[in-house]
C-alpha cells in the first residue's frame, strides 16, 4: 500500500525509492515540456527509449522525461546526468550516439552548446545561461518526472509539509514566511506572510487557498514551466500555506491553454491523494485538505484576483471592487487566500530551510529568486531565476548572451503588457520590486521581453495599449474608456495622424485611468505608455512633428527606395514585392513605385547588397 | 474591531453608523450629494461609473474610493467629497461618455449642467448607452428573471438579450425601460402588443414582443400578460380576471 500514514512512513518510503536506484548509473534527462514538445521532444524520447531498451538489462540507462529545463533555446536538450553533460539541439537520429556516448562516459562534441566565441560547453555549469543563474525552484524540474510522485519525494519532497505538520504551529509556519519577507511573484509583491496572517484570523469558516495559475502575459511561462515541471512543489506549497491558515480547501485556478500543466497537475493531485498527502488526516497528522482544478476560459483579466474569484463562482470573470480585503470577503465571500504558483513554490523552501537562509538571498526589501521569461531579441530565450538584485546588464547581456544580429540594445518590457520599457541607462540598477517600480515599470508576473534597436517605442505602446484595451473587461468607464482612447491616439500616431499636444492630452489621460480604474487591469494600463514617454519622448516627437519613425518601423511613415549604386539588379526584391511595384530590367537599377509599395519590407528584407533603403 | 457602531467624519462634519453602511449612504445622512450615475439604491452597489469618488483617510494614507461600494469598517476615517483631484477626475469621466455617447441627449445636458465641452480629440462612438449597468441588475436582482446581460468585452461590451435574439424569459414589465438614465431601451405598445426592444433601424434587437392583458371591467389594455401570470401565480389567482387601475 502506498498511502503515506506517518512522518515515518514518509522517510522509509524516501529510503526505498534510493534503494532501487542504482547510484552509479547514468541517467538521461530530456527536457519534455510544452516548449521541448513544440521543438520536436517527443520524437527524441521515442528514439532514446527505443535506444535504452535495446540495451542489455544490467546495462540499461535510467531514463527520464521532465518539465521545460528553462533554455528554450537548445531545446529539445538532453542532460546526462549525475555528469552534467548537456546535448542541444538533439535530433532522433542522435538517439543511439547519445546512449552510446553515455555508457562509456565520452562527450559528443557536435551535439554541444557553443557559446559566443564558438567554445564547445559540454556541462551546463560552462553554459552562461546557466553559469550565473539561481536555479532554486526551476532547477529541480530535471530531478522530477512530473508524473511521478516517486522522482519527488526523492529529492526531499514532502519534507517541509511534514515538518510544518509534526514539528511546527500553524502561527509559528505564519512567522516564518513573515520573516523570510516572501513577496507575492504575481506582479503586486505583497508579503505574502502578511496575507496568511490575516487569513489566519479573519472570521468565517471554511476559509480558502487558491492558487493563481492564470497566467496571461504574452511571452510569459514561469509559472506554466513550474506547474507542469514540478506540480507537487506548488501542491506542497499550498499545503502548508493552508496548514497554516486553516484551510481545508484549495483551488488552482489554472489557464485551459496550458494543457499539459492540468494534466500533469491532475496526475500529481491523484498521486498525492493516493500516498496520504493530500485528503483527509495527511500523513497521519489529523490535518484536512484537499485541491480542486479550475480550468480559465483564457481572459487576461481573470488573473486579477476578484475576477478570478468571480470566475472560480461560475460567474463572468469580472473584478469586483475590493475595499473588504479577500483575506476577509473572498471567494464565496469566505476568508480566501490567494497566491501566485510561484510564491506558493517558494514555501516548501522556507520551511525547509528556515527563514534566516532564505533572507540570505536577494536585497533588503526583496528577498528570494525571480523566475523570469526573458523574450524578444535576446540571443538566449529562455526561462531564467536569479536571485533578486541581480541587474538587468547581468541577465540581458550575462544570461541572454545580448542582441542578436550585431544590433544595439534599445529598452527592456519588464512585468508583462501593463509593466514598463526601460531604456539602456537603467541597465544597471537592481531587479526588485521596490527599484522596478521606481523607474516607472514593474516585477509583474515576470515577462523581460528585450528589445533592440529596430523596434519602434511609440509601435510598442500602441501594441501593450491595443493588447489592454481587447483585454479589458469593459466594466468600468476609465479603463473601457480611458484605455481605448490611448490607444486610438497611439494608433492615429503610428499611422501618421498625431497631433502637436497629444502627448500631454495622453499623459493627462493616463493619470486619471490609473487614478480612477476599478482593478490593476486598469491601474496599470497606461504604464507601457508612460515609461516609452518618459525614456523615449523624442520618438513621439519624431512621430508627431517629424511625421518620421526613427526606429523605420511604422509603415505609414516610411518609404523605400533602391539605391541605384548598389542595386545589382539582381531582381530578388522584383520577385518578393507582393504588390508588384519594383520594375526594372535583368543587371539595371530596379526602380520603386511608391504609388503601389505598401512599404512591407519584403524588398529590403531579401536584399543582399544593402540598396534597398528604408527612409 | 468588531464594534456595531463606528464613527467618521465627512467634509468636517461627525457622523455615526452601523458597521458597514456604504459611504454614500452615511453621506447622504449628512445632507451631502455625491453624483453618481451608475448607483441605484434599490440594486446592489457596482462601483463602476466612478462618479462617486470622494477621498477617505485611513490613517496612513488617503485614497481615492468610489463611495457606493466602500464600507464603513474602522473608525476615524475622515472623508473629503470635493477636491481639485475629484473634481479633475469627473471631467475626465464626463469627457469619455461625451466621446462615447456624443449625441445622446441626456448624457450632453449632463455634460453641460457640469460645464464639459467635449474634447474634440477624442474618438466618438455615438453610443446611446453608458454602461451603467442598471437594466441587468434590476432585471435580475429585482424582477427576479435575468433576461438581459452583457456581450462582448472591453470597448466591444454591450448590453443584449441573450443571442441577440427575443428572450421568452423576459416579461416585458419594463423595470430596464424605467431604470435607465440614458433611455436608449424602447418600450412600444401598440395593437395589444408591448415591446421592448434596443436600437433602431438595422441594428434593431426585439428583447420581448408580448400581448397585453384587457381590463376585465373596461376593456382597455392594461397589463403585459407576462407580468399578470407572475402576478397571478404569486397570488394563486386566474390571470386573466385582472382590473386596471382606473376601474378599481
């Protein structure tokens, strides 16, 4: 029988798990989550399994398939390990050299990640995308298959509920998150101890835990990659957040486009039930609780938590406002505590640890590591935790390995499309919440989307503005209204229509939306806005005044023209122009018809002698 | 913490009331008007017009909150109603439902009665419908039957019948018609058939069309049958043996 029944059972079951691996043996890891799926992991799986089971039986290597290892850059990739050697890029057909290659201990050179200066890097601890990471929470995505429990409770899991349970107070467990200063990671940063503190004494019975897993921001997957690497760290962490409340109920509240994060959260809520740890009397303790799933219909807005709320209810996901605090009014007006996945998987950390070690990582008023997805024109895409504190240089330029394509750094998108776009001299302050929120931008859930200097920012605000705006859930008038008017203007702007004042009409606007909106949808909107005017004023006045885009991005306000010393007349851009506006004779100047180009770029683009010219 | 009782103060003058009365009302004991468009005090509060902002003190800050959906909860909260910031914040309200509903009478007079003129920068949707909410609250928390709702979202979001299409579920008794502060939901009676319906024109949403009830005494239309059937079950009366008012 597998149920779990004491803190005993709990150890002696860790110690069987240990007994039937044999230590010495190689075991390969891929990494087979949503982002190795798309680049083609499930192929490779195949062939490596096909591989090891051809093996001889007392040779077979141990083989795993975990979450997303967080470079999505080399997927799909695999670790050997306990050597650490990381293979990128890996194809089917190198299944069986892989296998090979791992029996006898040698490195596939060709199957290495080459770093800038082309130097082979056959350990991931060589690679500096993760050379200078603080791989606490993502880097045990390797240790586990999230489909099975057993790869967990090796590695020490279920050790901290256990320890909350037999060893320590619910006050006591309340204490220590309140000491380690964790900070909400959904975007507000609000002590998350603070919270279960009110919890705790708010009246009403049952109270609830939910969990946030509806994670909306484009080019954000922090919390996807957690809850389908390592679902039982954010169960564990909520067990012991609502051991420590006094809850008996829980929700994960978790987006329907993320299916492989329900499913493997489905398989690891039955496997948890099924070994004691989740249900009635956990671990023998006497203590209750259990976890729901809540699939999201894919609204942006039910990531703020009234809404989300309001949705979990069965009713439209709209914020509601809050001047009764969730901890006290919350979902079905009972005392609710909600927390993001990623707060929730740093709890199992403190109570293991304790919370003087976890104050020793991060900044005075920050504590912990950040999970961020660093996106955009990056040459390393990839999911990325460092400690707090860290500057942006050391992830953009360290960790991302910089701009691709020799192109200089313009602005960074820090806290997804409400958050704000740094330029390059705040490349060397802090990442934490309080200095984010400083320069005008935010921590947010954790989107970086790094841009570079191609980009127009006066085109990237209309973007996060019009993105806002279809987000919106219309209930109020500043942010139905208010939003939309900016982004009509943005829009009038880009396309050549802007107006002398309409920058001080905009921030004036701005200020009222974030004064007046009925939730942080609203309350931030106008961010993107006001930190692309506050860093980068002459591109609006270049668009306004100049009616010119200097980044060349905006359509309605270039034209293109071919250089008649460079054109080779090669016709290459003749063949690609979709609307049939390039003339000219086979080795002769080729000439634009302005009348007809649609300014695509399609011309520049292909051009191999630099003659196309955008102005 | 939990006392029954708590007791702030509103633009310098004390009041005291029940734990949890709303600011509006704890204001409007005090004789003080706070506009709002989107409050009704027969329906839930909604917060969503934003008009009845006032600012609240907390003790370590100040905080702008719409006064229909605040609680009173703690006491020696000191409240202003009028402020250089408040009063900002209107016009700027009262700007975007100009730009939204540009042509709407009633939404004009109250732009003018504020003394707005229209920022001529702003883009105009000629919607006759501010959002407030009134008709689907009403509909569903006081008539009891929930036969309009919203469509859409953001910008897009409308209120509708459900699909667009007429809703057997309404009973054409009008409280959305008599709520509305913008008119922009018709009622018509006309050959012993009320309708109520949204738009004109091709646009033209039918929400109910039902027959009316004669008098039992003087003929005369009187009643939506509908309506007499809730009438007439609640009572556990025959539905067609009404009386109009006049004939009583």
């Amino acid at each position: 029988m597998t149920r779990l029944a004491s803190f005993d059972d709990l150890v002696k079951r860790r110690g069987e798990i240990a007994a039937v691996r044999a230590p010495n043996r190689a075991t390969l890891v891929l990494g087979d989550g949503t982002c190795g799926r798309a680049s083609g992991s499930s192929e490779v799986r195949a062939a490596l399994s096909e591989a090891i089971s051809s093996l001889d039986t007392e040779k077979r290597l141990a083989f795993r398939t975990t979450g997303c290892h967080g470079f999505c850059q080399i997927e799909p990739n695999v670790q050997i390990l306990p050597d650490e050697t990381l293979y990128v890029h890996v194809k089917p057909e190198n299944a069986q050299s892989i296998v090979e290659a791992a029996l006898s201990g040698k490195v596939l050179k060709n199957l290495t990640f080459k770093d800038g200066q082309k130097k082979s890097c056959a350990k991931i601890t060589d690679v500096p995308f993760y050379k200078r990471q603080m791989r606490l929470l993502s880097g045990l995505n390797v240790y586990v298959d999230p489909l099975r429990i057993e790869d967990y409770i090796a590695i020490d899991g279920y050790q901290a509920l256990a320890k909350a349970l037999f060893t320590m107070t619910p006050d006591f467990v309340v204490e220590e998150v309140i000491k380690a200063n964790l900070r909400g990671r959904g975007g507000g940063g609000f002590p998350a101890g603070w919270k279960w503190d009110s919890v705790r004494k708010a009246e009403g019975e049952p109270k609830y835990v939910v969990c946030n897993a509806d994670e909306g921001d484009p080019g954000a997957y922090m919390d996807r990659s957690l809850l389908e690497g390592n679902p039982h760290l954010v169960i564990e962490g909520m067990l012991i957040g609502a051991f420590a409340i006094g809850s008996h109920e829980g929700y994960v509240y978790v987006r329907n486009e993320y299916p492989l994060a329900v499913q493997n959260l489905i398989v690891a809520l039955d496997q948890a039930r099924e070994h004691g740890l989740l249900g009635k009397n956990i671990l023998g303790s006497g203590f209750d609780f259990d976890i729901r799933i809540n699939r999201g219909g894919g609204a942006f807005v039910c990531g703020e938590s009234s809404a989300l709320m309001q949705s979990i209810e069965g009713r439209p996901g709209e914020p509601i406002p809050k001047y009764v605090h969730m901890s006290e009014r919350g979902l079905y007006d009972k005392p609710t505590n909600l927390n993001n996945v990623e707060t929730w998987a740093n709890v199992p950390f403190i109570v293991n640890r304790g919370a003087d070690w976890y104050r020793t990582i991060g900044t005075e008023g920050s504590k912990g590591t950040k999970i961020f997805s660093l996106v955009g024109n990056i040459n390393n895409t990839g999911q990325v935790e460092v400690p707090m504190g860290i500057s942006l240089r050391e992830i953009v330029e360290g960790i991302g390995g910089g701009i691709p394509n020799r192109r200089k750094f313009k602005a960074v998108q820090t806290g997804g499309p409400s958050g704000g776009c740094l330029p390059a001299d705040c490349l060397d302050v802090p990442v934490d919440f309080d200095q984010l929120t400083k320069l005008g931008s935010m921590m947010g859930s954790g989107g970086m989307i790094v841009m570079d200097e191609d980009s127009c920012m006066v085109d990237v605000a209309r973007y996060f503005t019009n993105f806002l705006t279809e987000e919106s859930c219309g209930k109020c008038v500043p942010c139905r209204e208010g939003v939309m008017q900016l982004r009509d203007i943005l829009n009038d702007i880009t396309q050549g229509r802007g107006r002398e004042g309409d920058v001080e009409l905009m921030e004036d606007l701005s200020k009222f939306v974030i004064d007046c909106s009925l939730c942080a949808l609203g309350q931030s909107a106008p961010n993107p806005l006001l930190t692309t005017i506050r860093y980068f004023r002459d591109e609006y006045v270049a668009h306004i005044h100049d009616k010119k885009c200097p980044a060349r991005r905006c359509t309605a306000l270039i034209s293109l023209r071919i250089d008649a010393e460079n054109c080779t007349g090669c016709a290459l851009c003749k063949k690609q122009c979709p609307t049939v506006a390039i003339a000219g004779e086979k080795k002769k100047t080729h000439v634009i018809d302005p009348e007809k180009c649609i300014r695509c770029g399609a011309c520049y683009e292909v051009c191999k002698f630099d003659a196309v010219i955008k102005e | 913490m939990n006392a029954k009782e708590h007791t702030l103060t509103i633009d310098g003058r004390s009041i005291t009331v029940k734990r949890g009365t709303f600011l509006i009302e704890a204001c409007k004991k005090l004789c003080i008007e706070v506009p709002t468009l989107c409050h009704n005090e027969n329906l839930k509060p909604y917060g969503v017009c934003r008009f009845c902002q006032v600012e609240v003190n907390e003790g370590k800050r100040t905080r702008l909150v719409p006064s229909c959906v605040y609680e009173i909860r703690k006491d020696g909260l000191t409240v202003t109603t009028d402020s250089e910031r408040i009063r900002n914040n209107r016009k700027w309200l009262i700007q975007l439902l100009l730009a939204r509903c540009d042509r709407q009478k009633d939404v004009l007079d109250f732009a003018a009665k504020h003394g707005v003129a229209p920022i001529e920068r702003l883009t105009k949707k000629n919607d006759d419908c501010i959002l407030c909410g009134q008709c689907v609250r009403a509909c569903g928390e006081i008539v009891g039957v929930g036969a309009i709702g919203y469509e859409r979202r953001g910008e897009k979001r409308e209120v509708t019948s459900p699909y667009r299409d007429k809703n057997p579920v309404c009973i054409a008794c009008g409280t959305c018609v008599y709520v509305c502060p913008t008119h922009c939901i018709a009622m018509t009676e006309e050959n012993g058939v009320r309708t109520i319906s949204r738009y004109a024109g091709e646009k033209k949403m039918i929400v109910r069309e039902a027959k009316m009830l004669t008098c039992g005494k003087c003929g005369n239309y009187f009643l939506p049958s509908p309506v007499a059937e809730v009438f007439a079950k609640k009572m556990g009366i025959d539905p067609t043996v009404f009386t109009c008012p006049s004939c009583r």
